[in-house]
C-alpha cells in the first residue's frame, strides 16, 4: 500500500480518522475516481490533497473548484473554458479548470450543487476522456485524475431526480466517508493544541495555552461546524486572550451561560432525575441561531463562524425554517 503522506494540519489519533487514511493510501496509487463524503468542515479537500500527494500525478497541479461557488450562467466555462467570442464578454480565450489540472488533479467539491446541465457534461468527459471549450470545436484530452467531495446525499438526490444516477455511479468507484468530529473520540483535544501551536506561532501567542475548563468546554461542544469550528475557535481564542491562559468565555462557542468556575465532564443527576437530552438537530439548530444572534443576521458571517460553506449553511437555515 502506498505510504499517505499527510498534510500537518490533518491531525488525529482515533480509530474512525486512522480509517479514512488508510483508504486514502490505498486508492493513492490508482487514477481510480474518488468520492468524498461527509459533513461540511471534515477536512474533504485536505484528504483529496493527501490523495494527490501520494499519487504519480503528485507533479502535476492540484485544482480545486468549490461547485456551489459557481454562477449557473459561468459554470460551464469555468470547468472547460471558452473561446474567444464564445458569448458576450468572452474577449480572450480561457482555459478551464480541467485544462489546468492537465497532468494532475481536479477536487470538485460540494459536487451536488452543479445544475443538471453540467452534470450532464461532466458524464460525458468522464465517458469519453475528452472535452471541448465552450464555442470550440477541438476535442481536448481530458487526462486529469478527478476527486469529488459533498456533504449531501447523492442517493437521495439521485432517488429524487436532481442528480444524475448514472454521473453518480461514474464519480462513486471508490468511496471515502470523512466522519464528523463529535465521531472521532479523543480527536478534538489533539486537534485544538495543533491549532493551539501552529496558529500561535503564526499570530504571535506561542505562550497561550488552555485552561482546564477551557478544555471541558471543547469536550462537551458538538461541533457542528466540525475541523473548520474548532480552527475558528482556537483563533478567535488566542486573539480574545491576547497571549494568556485561554478560558471558556475566550472560545466563543456555547454561548448560554457557559460557567467560567468549570464545566462538569459527566451529566450532573439529581435525585432519580435523568439528564435532559436534547437530539443532535436540537443542538445544531440552536448553535445556528446563536451564530446568527452574535453575527446581528449577517448570514455570511453566520456561517464561516461556524466553519460552514454558504450552500451549508443556508440548507440548515430551510432545515431549520429559519429562512426570513
């Protein structure tokens, strides 16, 4: 099999993430077609990235291109370019992403927020291994190894008619599933110090470091932003502490009356009560409300103070009816 090496930044001990390196170096080698899936802020581009490195297209570019960044109108010519005169605007010819990751890898991330109509041009040049820019008429050779990502559920989207069946079995030859980070049991500790120490060496807080209750707090979280939330949390943390321990309040996250004198690690009983326990949707939906309220209803800062995409986070917000 061959040997992963992984990026610094994908960090993590459990059982559940050594699995998804595993299948990573096991499909490096081959120019097999690779679907990554999970929740928003697993960390999909850094595997894809893993995968490349580990390949014999290592040489070559690694493109990627975040699907449901682009416009309906431009789509097309973003992927395979256009030539000049193409359409209104089109005043120089322009290469495409699939041109220039010629020799290496194109990520196509958030895969299932492309519209019908390229869905149904990407299965052809997956078919046929070759493409034309929009307005051409020269076939060009489509060598690049493609990594697909989404945090969606083709199945369901193919059992709903909005994505292709027949692109999805193209793109699924060889699956990786990327858990979430509430799913990879003694991960979020291991992943907050890296943070800890390579975003303090890079802001200057070399000398922060988490209090206890800091890190009960980072314990009881459940994460619904992911990687990507506790990235964000560290930052933001070392700038509130401006260089000194780091406590709960310092994080940002929580957010309801967080105690600074310490969290417990077990559900508190009293008497015969049982703790109250509240569904995963409960949780995600007040961690969105709350990012919502800190961020005075900008969305867009809603969501990357989450470690959420745009199209994420708006589908919590139809999820959640929480749309205006």
């Amino acid at each position: 099999m061959t040997t992963l090496h992984a990026p610094e930044s994908l960090v993590g001990r459990s059982a559940a993430f050594r699995e998804v390196l595993d299948q990573a170096a096991l499909v490096a080698a081959q120019d097999t077609t690779v679907l990554l899936t999970g929740e928003s802020g697993t960390g999909k581009e850094l595997v894809a990235r893993a995968i490349h490195s580990a390949s014999p297209r290592a040489k070559g570019p690694f493109v990627a291109v975040n699907c449901a960044a682009l416009p309906e109108t431009l789509a097309e010519s973003e992927l395979f370019g256009h030539e000049r005169g193409a359409f209104t605007g089109a005043d120089r010819l322009k290469r495409g992403r699939f041109e220039l990751a010629v020799g290496g890898t194109l990520f196509l991330d958030e895969i299932g927020d492309l519209t019908p109509s390229v869905q149904g041009k990407l299965l052809r040049v997956l078919q046929e291994r070759q493409f034309e820019r929009v307005g051409g008429t020269t076939s060009l050779q489509a060598d690049v190894r493609l990594i697909t990502a989404t945090n969606r559920d083709l199945e369901h989207l193919v059992e709903t008619g909005t994505f292709r069946a027949d692109l999805y079995y193209r793109l699924a030859v060889f699956g990786i599933h990327l858990p979430a980070l509430r799913e990879r049991e003694g991960d979020v500790l291991v992943l907050a110090e890296h943070f800890l120490r390579t975003l303090g060496e890079r802001m200057g807080r070399r000398q922060s470091r988490l209090s206890d209750q800091a890190r009960q707090l980072l314990l009881a979280h459940t994460w619904p932003g992911n990687i990507r939330e506790l990235q964000n949390a560290i930052e933001r943390a070392l700038i509130a502490a401006d260089g000194h321990v780091i406590s709960p309040d310092h994080l940002g996250i929580g957010g309801h009356g967080v105690p600074t004198a310490g969290l417990p690690s077990v559900p508190q009983i009293v008497g015969d009560s049982a703790p109250t326990i509240r569904s995963l949707a409960e949780v995600e939906k007040e961690a969105v409300v709350d990012a919502l309220r800190r961020a005075k209803g900008n969305k867009a800062q809603a969501a990357t103070s989450l470690g959420l995409s745009r199209g994420a986070f708006y589908r919590r917000l139809e999820r959640f009816r929480l749309l205006a």
